[in-house]
C-alpha cells in the first residue's frame, strides 16, 4: 500500500474515531439529562405524596416508578457518558451490556406478556381490584383511575362490578356510596335523563325507547314539555338540558344490577380490556410507542459496539507503531555506537 493511502486510511480512521465519540457523547449526556429530571420530578412528587398519604403502600405509585427510572437511567447514562470521555474499554463494555440486557428483558416480557395473555389480563385486573379497595386512601390511583375511565369510557377492572371491592362501594356499606361507582364510570347526562324519564314520565319509555336515547328523550321533553305529566318536572326540559351535565350520584345502585339494566347509565366495560381494545385500534401510536422504547436503547447498544471497535483499532495501531519505533530503535542502537567507535580511532 502506498504513503498516501496509508495515511488516507488512517485519516478515516481518526474521523470515524471522532464522529462515534461525539455521538456517544451526546447520546449519553442527553439521556443523563432526562434521568436526571425523571429522578427530580419523582423525588418532589413523593415528597408531595407524603404529606396527603394515607396509605402505606405504594402500589402503583407514578412517583415510586419514576424514581425507579430516573435512577436506572441516571446512573447507566452516567457509566457511558465517563466511558466515552475516557475511551475506556471496561466501562464502554459494561454501559453495551447494561443496555443489551436491559433491551432483552423488555422484549422477553413483551413475548411472555403476549404469549400468556390471559394471565396477564387476570394480572392486571386483579391489580386493579386492589388499587380499587384502597380507591378513597391513595390519591395517586385515584386521578389514574378517574382519568382512565373519563378517557376511555370504562368503568373498574375487568368491569364496573370490581368498585363492589371498595368498602365504600361495596353493597353492604351504610353509606349513600353503597352498591354504586363513581361518578367517572357515568355517562354523561344520559344518567340525569334516565332518572328523569323513569321518575316523571314513564310513558316515554314505551315511545320509540326514548329512554335509551338522550337526544329522542330531549326531543321528546321538548316537543311535548306542555304535557300535563312534563309539567310536574318542568327541570326536565328547562335549560335545554345540556349534554354536559354530570349527576354525581348516577352510579347509585348500579353494581347489583345486569349489565343491560345499566348500560345506558354507566359504562359497564372493564378498563383493562377498553385500553387494550385502543391500543391494538391506534397500532400506529403502539408501534411509536414500542420505538420510542427499544430504538434508543438499540441505538446505544449500537453506537457502543461500533466506538469499542475504533477505540480497540486506534489502541492496537498506536501498540503496532510503538513496537515499530522500538525495532527500529533497537537496530539503529549498534550503528551509532560503531560509528562512534571509528570516529575515535580514524583509519
């Protein structure tokens, strides 16, 4: 191989060197970065959760779980970040297999998940069923839990018959709570209506089944609110009975009755099987959602593959030059001390 080749390759060399650091560099820092603030943001919301906590588990606590990954994240960052500056060998190894198991136990129990999904559902539920029993004592479940069955129009676990679970709910409370959901599980305004209709005008239940229909039950009050029996409820159709009013108490008595009795008034779907349903119908953002996950981690295991391979090229060359050097050292030694010889006694 020719000089300029020679030092064309070596060239390339130096800047791929360089190229895979910089990335390296920038792909640790950054996901330092967010660990750091995932493990800050964590940290203050438990600070917060235990000034109004009232349990003492912390089951299915986001601030728990943020921790947690804040910790793991801030630390392996840290591990590639002092590995990248350093060019060391063991600690560039250890973040590449940090990060490949870390990569292989997320795809292994997303294959276990699968594979035995019914157990994994009844996990999930039997989950639930316990977050539900302490529903009123850990705020943090509560607004998930709230927020879920708002989102996705769901109501309990496996169905709306887990709230039985909660000592409040349970149909053998005292409380007005007894035997009923809470007022997230309700369809908006059809509750209202429904008691309405059942309580003032029966009759209507018997037309066109406006009681299962909100808007045919307005249409309904509306048309005939000069009705004798409408008049007794004039609240029935005053103010246009807008859709966007919520009865608190439209849950009442709910669990011990058939799904078909209240389907009109809660949503009677468990929320395990609602959110599932929405992910395998959105499967563009599940399919995000899983690259968001693994590609970053796959990128690392990449990256740090790759930048172990030049830092081992560049340490074997620099070995191979210094070896050079001292051969030709050694060998060139001899003829100055001959030439020194003969320069002391000219011929």
């Amino acid at each position: 191989m020719a000089a300029g080749d020679a030092d064309e390759v070596r060239y390339c060399g130096r800047l791929s060197y360089l190229c895979l650091k910089l990335t390296l560099i920038t792909y640790s820092t950054t996901f330092w970065v967010i660990g750091a603030l995932v493990l800050a943001v964590g940290i203050y919301a438990e600070v917060e959760r235990q000034k109004y906590k009232t349990l003492e588990s912390a089951f299915l606590a986001p601030a728990i779980i943020l921790i947690i990954l804040g910790i793991i994240m801030f630390f392996v960052s840290f591990v590639g970040v002092l590995a990248s500056l350093r060019d060391n060998l063991c600690l560039l190894q250890a973040f590449m297999y940090i990060l490949g198991i870390c990569l292989l136990i997320e795809l292994t129990g997303g294959v276990v998940a699968l594979t035995f999904r019914h157990q994994t559902i009844n996990f999930l539920n039997d989950n639930i069923r316990r977050g539900i029993e302490n529903y009123y004592d850990d705020l943090d479940f509560k607004n998930i839990m709230d927020s879920v069955q708002k989102r996705f129009k769901c109501c309990g676990g496996e169905d709306y018959k887990d709230w039985s679970q909660n000592v409040y709910h349970s149909c053998a409370a005292p409380g007005p709570l007894a035997c009923g959901v809470p007022y997230t599980c309700c369809i908006a305004n059809k509750g209202l209506l429904l008691q309405l209709c059942q309580e003032a005008w029966a009759p209507i239940a018997s037309v066109g089944g406006a009681c299962s229909d909100a808007h045919q039950l307005l249409h309904e009050l509306k048309t005939k609110k000069n009705d004798p029996v409408i008049q007794k409820k004039p609240e029935m159709w005053a103010n246009d009975l807008r859709t966007d009013i919520i009865n608190t108490m439209c849950g009442y008595k709910t669990i011990d009755k058939e799904r078909f009795s209240v389907q009109h008034v809660i949503y009677v779907r468990g929320c395990t099987s609602a959110v599932l349903n929405w992910f395998l119908d959105n499967y563009s953002i599940m399919a995000g959602v899983l690259l968001g996950i693994l590609l970053p981690q796959f990128l690392g295991v990449l990256l740090s593959l790759l930048y172990i391979t030049r830092v081992e090229d560049i340490i074997t060359e620099h070995k191979l030059s210094e070896r050079l050097f001292e051969e030709a050292r050694q060998r060139s030694a001899p003829e100055f001390a001959g030439a020194g010889c003969c320069m002391c006694y000219p011929g």
